[in-house]
C-alpha cells in the first residue's frame, strides 16, 4: 500500500472555479502535512502546511486536514491558468525523523 | 538573498563515468536531503543529513554516496553502480525545527 496517494489526473477545471485536490495517506500517526506545487521542469515550491485538523487559508488556498478519515485537501479558489502545474502532498510520517513521504502529485489545468 | 543553488542545470555524462552534483545553502539549515524524480514517479529520497558529518541512506541509495563536510553543502556523486541514473536531482533543505522543506532548482542528469 502506498504511504500517501494522489490521483495523477488531470483535473480539469475552467477558469474562476475551485479546484480541490485530495490526497490520502496511510500512517494514522502522522503529523505533519504540506503541499507543493511544480511547475512542468522545475522544482517544487511548498504552498501550504497544516499540522492540525481543520482548515488553514491563506490567499486563494485553503488546505483541510482530517486525521481520522487520513485525508488532506488542497483548494484553490478563483483558479487561474497560471495555477496550471502539478501539486504534490507529502507527509511526515510518525517517527519520521524529518523524512517526509511524498504522493506522486495531481496535474492541475486550468482551462481559460 | 538565502536560497538553494544546485549545479549544473543540466549534466550529460556517458555510461561507466560517476558524476557529482553540487548543492549548495545559505540557510543555515541543519538538515538537507537529495532525491530523485523520474516521469510519473513521486519524489524518492537518495539520502539524507540532519547534521555536518552525519548522513543516512533513504530509500534508494544504491549507487549513490553523499558527504556532508560543511553546513551549507551536500552533495551527490551517482556513480557507474546506478543503473539507471538518468533523472531529475533535486537536493532541499529544512531549519530541522520546522519541518517544511525547501528545494533547489534541481539538476536534470542524461547518462547514454
């Protein structure tokens, strides 16, 4: 069983909608959860971090964490193309030792 | 300005020679890691250091080996072991108090 899992899409969404992104994972003990974007040939940059259960916003994000269904979501509001790119989940396991686990990302496009 | 520079952006390298990529911080970070990401694959960590002259294996190290000599530098030599050494490098970073990493620009490496 894989430690976290994404769908690989495509998600497709047109342009001024929400985009919501899910990722599950599989070590209830978990901590701490973050999400990437990446752009097609570069490198990830980190968006958004959530430690506790519920929703954290910040600008057009908002990520959501529920650790008793073992999920975590990413949303991006008012979606624009220049949010086009693949978002990748990672999460530090318990007794992690600052090894985050990532899932395989979701290619995210916004259609104009 | 604090950042993560890796080098080169891209290598190109023949069959049967070891190659060594730069990464290089001036985050005063504790922490740094390497990793690998190939086509459809998520992120795989090569090696980790939480500290200067302290490194562990993560979950693909064969044919890989690292130093980590210095705070701001830990880099990665793929050597003729690697079987299939064509990738996408990425080498982050993380304070080692939070646990949010942070990645270099990545160096693309074509062995033929």
């Amino acid at each position: 069983q894989k430690e976290v899992e994404q769908n690989s899409g495509p998600l497709s969404v047109p342009e001024g909608a929400i985009a919501s992104l899910n990722c599950t994972y599989s070590d209830r003990g978990s901590q701490s959860f973050f999400w990437y974007r990446q752009y097609s040939g570069k490198s990830p940059e980190l968006i958004m971090f959530i430690y506790s259960n519920g929703d954290k916003e910040d600008g057009r994000f908002t990520a959501q964490l529920n650790k008793a269904s073992q999920y975590v979501s990413l949303l991006i509001r008012d979606s624009q193309p220049s949010d086009s790119a693949t978002y990748l989940c990672a999460v530090l396991p318990s007794g992690g030792y600052q090894k985050v686990t990532f899932g395989i990302g979701t290619k995210l496009q916004v259609i104009p | 300005d604090g950042g993560i520079t890796q080098s080169p952006k891209y290598l190109f390298r023949k069959e049967g020679q070891n190659v060594t990529l730069s990464c290089e911080q001036n985050l005063n970070h504790d922490a740094m890691y390497w990793y690998r990401q190939d086509p459809g694959q998520g992120l795989r960590l090569i090696y980790y250091s939480q500290i200067v002259n302290d490194f562990q294996k993560g979950d693909i190290a064969e044919g890989y080996s690292v130093s980590r000599e210095k705070k701001e530098s830990f880099p990665l030599t793929v050597t003729s072991a690697q079987k299939n050494p064509t990738a996408f490098y990425l080498c982050a970073s993380n304070s080692g108090q939070n646990y949010e990493q942070y990645f270099g620009p990545g160096t693309r490496l074509t062995v033929t």
